[in-house]
C-alpha cells in the first residue's frame, strides 16, 4: 500500500485530519515522569495508545530527539506505533535537503532506519536534491512550501514576475514532483490566504498544516482555505497544544480531550 | 576563542584553505577494514592523521552517519580530532532549518551534543529560523546560498526585480544575520561566475565551497572567484576524492597527498 493510499484510508477510519507531532520536549514531561529515554518513551506509548482512534497520521520531530541523543526513543515510539495503531501513518518531520549522493542518505535514514511512511524535505537546493526521496514512490515526500512561522515570507513570499517563490513550488511539486502521487507540501495554519492559493494550484495533493495550537493558526479558516472538495487534503498537526494539554498525571486524558475538540472544530467546517 | 578567529589561525597555521569532508560511506571504505563502526571511526582516525596539518577545517556530513546509526562515530571522530588535531575546526554539515523553538532543538544537537565549531543551515524558512543558530556568538552559523548540485538553479536563480535569490540570500547575510559575526554561507565550486557576485556582496565573509573533485568544480577559477584581498576567505571542500584516493591499504598516504595537491594547486591562485 503506498503513503497516499494509507493516508486515505487513516482519514476514513479515524474521521479525523488531526496529526498529532511528537516533540519530546525534556522541560516539559509531566512531572512523574522521569526526565530521560525511559520517561520520553513512556509519556509517547501513552499519548498514542489516548489519540490512536482520533488522528490520521503521527508525525514525530527528529529535532527533539537528535538534541537529547534520543535516536533509541524515536525507534522505539515508532515501533509502538506500528504495533498499537498499524493502520496510521507516520511522518518523520526531518526538513532534510542536500545533494543527490547525500540526500540518498537522508532517504535511507528516514524511511529504511526509521522506517516513515514519509518525511519533510526541503527545496531549496532544487529538484534534484528531491529526486533521491520521491524515488521511493510507496512514500510520501512532503516539500516545505509556505511555511508557519512569522519569518516564512522572507523569501518563499519574494515575487518573481508577479508570483511568489512559493506559488513556484508549489506549481513545480503538482507539475513535475508528483509524478509518482507521492508528493505533499507544507502550508502553515498560520496563513489562510497563502493556502487557499496553494490549493488552488495542487488539485487534491494532500498538505501538511502546522500551525494550529501554540502557533495560533485559526482552525476555520485555514479548514475553509485547505479542504478538498471530498472535505479531506488535510494533515492538520498539533504538537504542543495536545502534548502538553496537563503536566499532572492525567496528561493522556488531557491530551485525549484536546485531540478530541480539535477533531471536532476541524469537522464542524471540512463540509459546510 | 570565536569560530571565525580559530578559522583565521587554523588558514595560517595549515597554509591551507582545504577542507576535508567526513562522508562515511561504508560501501566505499578500503577493502581491508571491517564494514561496521569500528572500521568506520578506524577509517576516521587514519585520515585525520594523515591530514591534521594539511587542512584549515573538517566537515563531517552527518547525514552518513545518520543513516547507518553511527552517531557514537561522529562523536568518537569529533573526540579524535580534538585530541589530535585541536587546533582545527569542524563544520558539522547538516543543512538544518525549522521553526525557531525546533532550530533550538537542532542547534543543540550540533553545538551541544556534537560540541561543532559551526553548522551548516538552510535559509528558505526565513530569519527567524536562523536566529537560534546565530545565537551562538562563539559559533560559525554556514547558510547556504548557490548549491554546488545541477539543479541548485531551480530557485536560487529565479530573479526578484532583476537580482537572482541567492544574491539576496547574500545581501541577508551581510547586512542582517552577520551582526556577531559569525556567518558564513556556501557557495558551490561548480559556479565561479555566482561565487564571485556573493563574494562582491560579502566583503571578507568566509565562504564554504563544495563541489571540487567528484562534483568536477574548477580551482583555478574558483579560487580567483572566491579569495579575499588577503588570499584566504575559502574553505574548499573535497570529501570524495580525499578520502577515497585509494581502497587499497595505503588509503591515508594517498589520502595525504590527494590533499597536498588540493592545497598546491590552491595555493598557486591565491596571491597572483
């Protein structure tokens, strides 16, 4: 089954475009738990065994991971994953990019040692430094295009003859990067204007959205801007807003709870 | 001591402006060693000494690492050079970008964990992406703008009222991110007309340039293109053809003089 099919059937079963992001942050683990690879590992296996019905796909931050030395913890929580919810995907948020021969590389890292159904990537250093990743075409490749955070229009916003850089990759990503259906783009919450644009270009290509939550993205426009006609082609992702729901001990009903409400608020607009 | 000032005694002590690139391919390795981390950080050390006096820098690309689970190899080989080569920096080749809470997280793997002297980043998020790296005053930030890869055009190139993007990026670097000093940005062999237009920008800005050997960049232009009034400026990168000069047992002596010539045939167009 490829990513995209996967994905499909994960929007299906769950009737959810929630993606919760995984971002094992030490400072912030509920307080019993212990500040190490043992206590990151036990806070994950409970956030997904509390959202493993209520969200379309996982999407684990390397960075967290990378900083603490925790490449174990990742490999572990992906493992629990695959054995208590089989049926959701999960994207490795990686931001890679880099020259074919070293690219090839990062593609091994992501989707053969950590096994990912799919991974960011990065186009600024141009196509072909995407190609060794879309060559895996069971796989998702997801191009950052207009990014969440409040510095994103230093360049991708730049105007050449009349368009903006990002309205370029997104145009190149429906033209030329899809080819194999294995192409996604990243959109932020964060501008509903710039989606609604990037929708009109990609046709159905789902988007990965971050930005909701501690970002602040508005959740009804953004679903307004983002939908497909079917009321799918969304990947909304939360990271901190569920994670951190409680620091008490009941962190995984609390992030339950906060999974739930926003399932809610993006089904109240995905039709209407 | 900053980065740029370990840099600076680093091109005098060596006379060097090479850079060794750290890419461990274990499908490459020389035929007698094991193909497992062992043989990787025994492969590792042989280089280092066989270089340490030769060079102005070391550039571990972690994504070879990463890939085959290696990250006590990229530590053991950060120790060794410290030990044996302490005079000389090590550019942690990761091209990172993300959201400013993430870069955080990456800066912290690369400063912190992997204690580099500098970091290779990716510019497209925006300045606020960059910040958590610059941040770091004693550290090399290394931004990349004209890539070394074919397609390195595809969007470095595309012109916002008559200037190409990677001139902007330049135009960043010099008058915004550079405030501590401590930026730097890549610019690839392969283009020596787009290195000498950054470096018109950047003033004496170090300036990392990959593509010599495999990736067939000239060093003759490259050098003419890229050096300062002062004859320095440049870490040009060879990985490949250095570490690879041989498979044989007699890998470190050819890698030794693979690396002399580099350093000669720059040398001869420093000053002249």
């Amino acid at each position: 089954m490829t990513f995209i099919e996967k994905l499909e059937q994960s929007w299906e079963r769950s009737n959810s475009l929630v993606c919760v992001g995984l971002d094992p942050d030490l400072g912030r683990l509920p307080a019993h738990l212990s500040r190490d690879a043992a206590g990151v590992l036990a806070f994950h296996r409970a956030i997904i065994d509390a959202t493993r019905d209520l969200v379309c796909a996982y999407k684990p931050q390397i960075a967290y991971f990378a900083a603490a030395g925790l490449e174990d913890v990742l490999l572990a929580t992906i493992a629990h994953i695959r054995e208590h919810a089989p049926h959701v995907p999960i994207i490795l948020d990686a931001k890679r990019g880099d020259i074919g021969s070293t690219a090839e590389q990062y593609a091994l890292e992501a989707f053969t040692r950590y096994g990912a159904d799919a991974v960011t990537v990065n186009p600024y250093m141009g196509s072909d430094t995407l190609e060794p990743f879309l060559r895996y075409r069971d796989r998702g490749v997801v191009v950052l295009c207009r990014t969440s955070n409040p510095g994103a229009g230093d360049f991708q916003d730049l105007e050449i003859n009349g368009r903006p850089l990002y309205e370029l990759v997104a145009e190149r990503a429906a033209t030329q990067w899809n080819a194999a259906g294995n192409c996604l783009l990243v959109v932020g919450a964060t501008w509903p204007q710039q989606l609604a644009r990037v929708r009109a270009i990609v046709g159905d290509m789902p988007l990965l959205v971050p930005g909701v939550g501690a970002q602040g993205g508005d959740v009804e426009q953004l679903v307004r801007a983002g939908r497909t006609a079917r009321g799918t082609g969304l990947l909304v992702n939360s990271s901190r807003a569920i994670l951190y729901a409680s620091r008490g001990s009941d962190f995984a009903s609390a992030a339950r709870a906060a999974t739930i409400e926003l399932q809610q608020l993006i089904n109240r607009y995905r039709q209407d």
